[in-house]
C-alpha cells in the first residue's frame, strides 16, 4: 500500500491547492505575480476544478503533496482536432524522489490519451524533470517555448 492516494481535486482542496501555488510562483522566477491573491486565485482554482482536469496527491494525514493540471481544447485552425495543454505538475520538495509525481503524469497522460488528438507538456527552465523521461512516455519534442516579460 502507497503513502498517498491520487484522486480529482475538489473545490474543498483549495486552500490546500493555494499554498503549492505560491511555491509553484516562487520556483517559476517571474518577475510578474502568477498568483493573484486569495480572492482571485479562489475563482479561478474553483473554475479549473470544476471544468478541466486537475488531480491531487494527498499523504495519509490527507495533506496534499501534488498536483497536475490541464486543459482540453479544440485546436485553434481545426477544432476537430482536441488538444489536452499540461498547465502545472508541482509536487512538494520532499516528495520528489518518490512515486508520487510519475504517477500523478501517468494518471494525466492516460486521462488525455482518452480524450485528446494531442498531448502538450513543458518543463521550465528551472524544472528538474530530465527531458527523457518525456521521451520515454511517447513524446517527442517540438517547439520551444520562449518566455518574454514585458
């Protein structure tokens, strides 16, 4: 039996969901806020809960300890064509050499295999996930994605 359980995210995980994302800000290094502030991120954590994917880890104190995110779209020339967009895939520090994280993508891959043409993930200049292991799992890489802060 894992430590963990992975199940969707529900509007009463919230607060939880609000704490990873300030850490979530603090590792992305922007120089313009992600995090809106308790009000707006409420909304807009409710919205995504309730309309697209989004799963969590919880350890047996039922704390949450990861989480992943993602949006199903019709493709912008052709929307017979759905794209599944990874949004964020945070796991807490002290959890990332364990299971939890691989198994928080492989839930998500399966769930957009299902519903989705093509599947979206990025890593960040800063993320410490190796580019193989995306290669593994079927991806191959495309585009590059630049990041200017205006």
């Amino acid at each position: 039996m894992s430590d963990y359980v992975i199940r969707k995210a529900e509007v009463k995980d919230v607060d939880q969901i609000s704490k990873h994302l300030k850490d979530f800000q603090e590792h992305y290094g922007s120089k313009h806020k992600l995090y809106p502030g308790e009000k707006k991120a409420r909304i807009a954590l409710i919205n995504l809960i309730s309309q697209q994917y989004f799963m969590v880890a919880l350890n047996k104190n039922s704390d949450i300890i990861g989480l992943i995110a993602g949006c199903l779209s019709p493709h912008a020339f052709n929307d017979e064509l759905k794209v599944f967009h990874e949004l964020f895939w945070w796991v807490q520090k002290e959890y990332r050499q364990e299971k939890v994280g691989m198994e928080l993508l492989d839930q998500c891959i399966a769930f957009a295999r299902s519903k989705a043409d093509w599947v979206i993930f990025g890593l960040g200049p800063n993320s410490t996930v190796p580019r193989d292991l995306f290669l593994s799992k079927g991806f191959r890489e495309d585009e590059q994605f630049f990041l200017m802060e205006v």
